[in-house]
C-alpha cells in the first residue's frame, strides 16, 4: 500500500486497523484524530469487521499515522531516483 504523495482513498482496505483516536483517559485525545485516514475511514466503513485500537499513536513518533493528504514524496523520490 502506497499512499505517497496522494490521498488515501476510504474506507481503507479491511487489513488496516482503525483508530478510535482517544486513550484510555476521558479526553485524552489525539491531535491528529481529523487528519488521519485510520481515524476518519470508520465513517466510510460499512459494517466491516476491521480490528480498532484505541490509539495506534502511542508516542509522539506516529508511526501508524496515515495523513488524508498523502504523505510527502521523499526528496530523492522528487528528483526520480529511488527511495
């Protein structure tokens, strides 16, 4: 799966987990919850029987963040070499 430099189109495929972007604290919510595709894809679902995680980003890393833009083609992917 490829979202580079386009938008994710949703729902996303059923193999990638949705994100309920909150924690296990009232009001401990996700800054990126409106810009993450695993996030806003639960509106698009239709009675998919997808795994959820209450946050997939635990840590300020967001490894498991999927923006609805796309993510930004690398530098060395702009200039047509390889990433």
């Amino acid at each position: 799966m490829n979202f580079t430099g386009t938008p994710p189109i949703l729902p996303l495929p059923e193999s990638v987990n949705r994100c309920l972007a909150h924690g296990e604290m009232k009001n401990e919510w996700c800054e990126r919850r409106y810009q993450c595709a695993c996030h806003e894809t639960i509106k698009h679902d239709r009675s998919l029987k997808t795994a959820t995680a209450y946050r997939k980003c635990t840590s300020d890393l967001y490894a498991a963040y999927i923006p609805l833009e796309g993510f930004q083609p690398c530098e060395e992917e702009e200039e047509g070499r390889p990433a």
